[in-house]
C-alpha cells in the first residue's frame, strides 16, 4: 500500500518549501529549474537519492512537461527488450560488412549516429577520469547534460553535485531508459558493451584489481570537504582512534584520492584502520586537487592559513579576464599536472579561433574548451591560450614565489605536479601548533619540494629538526635553498627510503628524543588516473614505497617506545 504525502496549498510536502540553495544545486548540475520544483514537490527533499532518481528518470523520458506530467511515481520500468529479428549482432558485426542478406531497417541510418555518440561519450568519460573524476560521475554528468555537453559543462555538473552533497548511487541507467532512449538503442547499447569488452576496451571495462584484491572502492565523499573546512556548514566528523594509532608520534600519510578499486582499503588496514579524510583542494582554492589523508591527528580546532586563498580563476589571476572569451566559463582549474601542453595544441587552438568568427561555430568552442580544460590554458591574448607557469602554480598550490626556481622549467612542472597543497595540509597540522610550543621534531618521507615542511612555516611552528627522504636531487636542491633562507633548526638529508634501515632509525631517535610527526605521501605514480597504462595499485614500482612509510613509522613507534 503506497501513503500519499501530505501537500499543503502551495504543493510542497508537509508545507515545508525546501531552501533555495538546493534548487540552486540542483540547477547547477544541468537540471531545468522548473523539473526540480516539480520533483520536489512530488518526493519532498529529504531523501536525496530518491530526489536524484526521480530528476533522472525525468530527464530520462524527455525534458517536455507531458513526460514529466504522465511518469508514475512508483519507480521506473526496466525497458522490454524483446528477442526479435532485427537485433544487431556485435559479436560478430564488422562495420565494413554489409548486411549479409538482412532486410535493412528504419532505423539502419540511425546506427552511424548511435556509434557516433557512444564514441563522444566514451571519450568524455575518459577526459573526466583523467581529470580525477569516476566513471559514475561522468555518466550521470552525460545523463544530466546530454552527450553533446561540453566537458567545462560536464565538469560543473559534477561540481555541483559534489557542492549540493549527494551522495549518488549509480543504478538509475540499469533500470531506466538512457538518454539515447527507445527499445532498439537499449540493445544497441547494451551489445556496444559487449562488444567494447571482448576487445577490451571502452571507458565501461573495469580491470581486476590489481593485487588480486576482490574488494570495492572505497566509496568518497560527496562533497569531499573531509572531516570538516573553514567556512563548511556541513557537519563536522568526530572520530574514536584506536589505541595502537595514537600519538606521539603523530603522523600523515597522503596519496590521490581516486586510486584503483582495493588500495584505499589496504592502505588503511596497515594504518591502523583509520578512516582516510578525503579532500577536494577545489574548495580551499582555485585549482581541484582530490586527496587521500590518513592520520591521527586531532580534527577539532583547525585553523586555516590567512589570508585565505583566492578560490576562483580570476581571484587568483584577475589580468587574464581582459582575453578571457564568454563562452569559456570555467571558475576552477583541474588539477595541476606534472607537464604542461604541447606546443601543438595552443598552436591548434590559436589556429581554429584565427579562421573562425567571433564568436566561433559551436564546434570550435567546443574543442577549445576541451583542450583548455584537459590542459588547465588560461587565456592570454586574443585567440590566445597558454599553459600556466611554474610561478602560478607556486601560487595555487601555496609555495613561496621562485620557490623552484633555479631548476629546469620541465623540472619545475613534474616536482609541483607531484606536491603537496600547501594550505590543505597547514589546516590538517594547524592543531599541531598549540600543542608544540617549543618546535617539532619531523621525520618527511618523500619529501619533494618541502610541502610539509613549508605548511609548518607558514603556521609558525618552528622546525627543530626534520630528517628528510627524498630521492630526486632536484627537489633536494629546492628543498636546501629554502630551508638555508627561511629555517634555523637542523635538517638531514637522506637520498633513499631503501637505505633508511631500523638501526639508523633507533639512532635518530635516541639522538634527537623521538619524532613529534612522521609526514609524507609515497609516489602516486602507479594509482593516478592519468597515469593508466601503469596503474598498478600499490604493486607498481613506485607506489609500493607506501610499505616503506608504514616500515618506517613502525620503527619509529617501536623506537620510541623502547626510549
């Protein structure tokens, strides 16, 4: 027996009309203000995935009111899809043959345009992984906005459905009709899958994990503010350590947050079972950087580092509106990568815009906005998009000016790629400053350019001593000349991780009276999305440094210990 909701006069649920900042989320993502409303005054605004499926479906069945108006709201049905004749076979299909003496049908011109657009939303589903995105945002970016949504529109949407704070569990498309919609394309599709898979590829196959490992995901957080943020009104996440993971030694471990099916959950079985606290640096700052942090730190009274961060692209850089087109309305920037654009592309693009209108058709926005997205261009000139420089990305990632200079300018681009945010982690240790009066005494694995190291300085808590591991002489070198200008405390450098043993540990410690924090975050070259040809999990030749750290934190434990 289904109970009708109560609805006062005005049409909403129990009378209560829900808070314009939702509507505005969900406005936001790329649904019609006026299906929202509907929807919410047909399953109230409580049940978030209720909300979300029935927006769905809508857009599912077509945007008109009459599709609207005649859906049940009992749930959808799952499309019929009945065994007749004029099925394709994608198992055997070439796309050269011909039709090997099968009738054509109405609708054999619409097959050419079906493939066609499941190759263009293949192929944003793959700019959105790279771009650390999952594969069930990006689908239910394309279901919401359309296929033929640029990706600067995609990406938004899903931004906004991270900002509105769904929690969004991707069945809707298993018992739905899709967006390409009707009873011969839900074959198509669905043998297109087939197909994609026997010949291994295709954005939808999913590869075994790879430590053999049969565990799921470690489901993220939606919006992924971690335990809590300066100015999140959200609730804040309290949390019972176990007793084997308290401090001191404190310690902080980071790597990417979308890392292959299984890593996550191995990496907090060796850390103690600790929950990871999974950050968006988007919300801290104007470039999106999604991170994994484990530690046992205290979570209550944070502090951010003042003055906050720009956190829009003309914030943080406000001379690029002047050639800023209005057809590129991106707010963010994705994540600052290792290496910047080839030549080629900002040639291409320049190219395209010359020999266009103003504005250019459709299909060159669309490709620029593309590119720019892929590449993080900002606009420099007329018709002119440039890669960020390494000063910039100091800037966004919250290094010193000229903190790499002095190195190669290729050089610069793969050791801030490989950072720490800094203002992300100065929240996390903030807490450390109250509790350390006098200094701290830090053991950095992995060091890099120092992003630790520089968090710690930028709160003002003085460095008695770090022992540093970092196997890149480059970063090594960036790290000394900012240290010789900035500290006063001891610093040792030690080259390999490897060589690092439970003998020289002991000595650190009984030399300098422990560790007060142990921070680092093993190489992520093996898990990053961007990286996929290697993505080995914490297999891979680099990433399986993480077992060091967990080695080497145990050492300290067991050192100290023994003190």
């Amino acid at each position: 027996m289904l109970l009708a909701h109560p609805h006062s006069s005005n049409g909403w649920i129990n009378g209560e009309a829900p808070p314009t900042s939702l509507i505005e989320g969900y406005v936001a993502m790329g649904f019609p203000k006026e299906m929202v409303v509907r929807s919410i005054k047909e399953t109230g605004h409580s049940d978030a995935d209720a909300l979300l499926e029935l927006l769905l479906t809508y857009k599912a069945l077509g945007d008109d009111d009459d599709a609207v108006g005649n859906h049940s709201t009992s749930g959808c049905n799952p499309p019929i899809v009945e065994d007749d004749d004029d099925d394709l076979d994608f198992e055997n299909w070439d796309g050269d043959d011909d039709t090997g003496g099968r009738e054509s049908s109405s609708d054999d011109s619409g097959y050419e345009e079906f493939l066609r657009e499941m190759s263009d939303k293949d192929e944003k589903i793959n700019s959105l992984r790279d771009m650390g995105f999952s594969e069930d945002e990006a689908n239910m970016a394309i279901t919401i906005c359309g296929v033929d949504a640029d990706l600067s529109v995609l990406v938004d949407s899903i931004s906004a459905s991270q900002d509105t704070g769904i929690c969004v569990h991707w069945q809707v498309t298993a018992r739905c009709f899709d967006s390409f919609g009707g009873r011969k394309r839900a074959r198509l599709i669905e043998e297109s899958k087939k197909k994609r898979k026997r010949y291994g590829g295709g954005a939808q196959g999913k590869r075994p994990s790879s430590d053999g490992s049969d565990e799921e995901s470690m489901p993220l957080p939606k919006p992924m503010v971690g335990f809590n943020l300066p100015g999140y009104r959200g609730p804040s996440m309290t949390r019972v350590l176990p007793e084997l993971a308290t401090g001191p030694p404190y310690f902080y471990y980071e790597n990417v947050a979308r890392a292959p099916k299984g890593v996550w959950a191995k990496i907090t079985r060796f850390l103690f079972d600790i929950q990871p606290e999974f950050v968006d640096s988007l919300h801290l700052c104007a470039a999106a950087r999604k991170r994994g942090y484990i530690h046992n730190l205290p979570t209550e009274n944070r502090s951010p580092l003042l003055p906050l961060p720009p956190k829009t692209i003309f914030e943080a850089f406000p001379h690029y509106k002047k050639w800023w087109p209005s057809w590129d309305q991106r707010t963010h920037l994705n994540c600052l990568q290792t290496c910047m654009a080839p030549a080629t592309v900002t040639e291409r693009i320049q190219q395209k815009l010359s020999s266009s209108g103003n504005p250019p058709p459709q299909s060159v926005q669309k490709y620029v906005r593309h590119e720019c997205s892929k590449w993080n261009l900002v606009w420099v000139g007329k018709d002119k998009a440039a890669p960020l420089e390494p000063h910039e990305m100091e800037y966004l990632l919250g290094f010193p000016k000229d903190h790499t200079r002095g190195v190669g300018k290729t050089q610069r681009y793969k050791s801030l790629g490989n950072s720490f945010q800094v203002d992300t982690v100065a929240y996390h240790l903030s807490v450390l400053r109250g509790m350390f009066p006098n200094g701290v005494r830090v053991l950095s694995l992995f060091t890099g350019i120092g992003g630790g190291e520089v968090a710690l300085h930028k709160l003002g808590i003085h460095m008695r001593v770090v022992v540093s591991v970092e196997i890149g002489e480059a970063n090594r070198q960036i790290l000394r000349s900012w240290w010789d200008q900035t500290q006063t405390g001891t610093l040792i450098e030690i080259a390999d991780v490897k060589s690092l043993k439970d003998d020289e540990i002991a000595t650190y410690v009984r030399r300098f009276g422990g560790f007060d924090l142990v921070i680092g975050g093993s190489p992520c070259n093996n898990l990053a999305g961007s990286n996929r040809h290697h993505r080995d999990g914490l297999e891979g030749e680099h990433s399986s440094l993480f077992y060091d750290y967990f080695r080497i934190l145990n050492s300290v434990k067991s050192a100290m210990a023994n003190m």
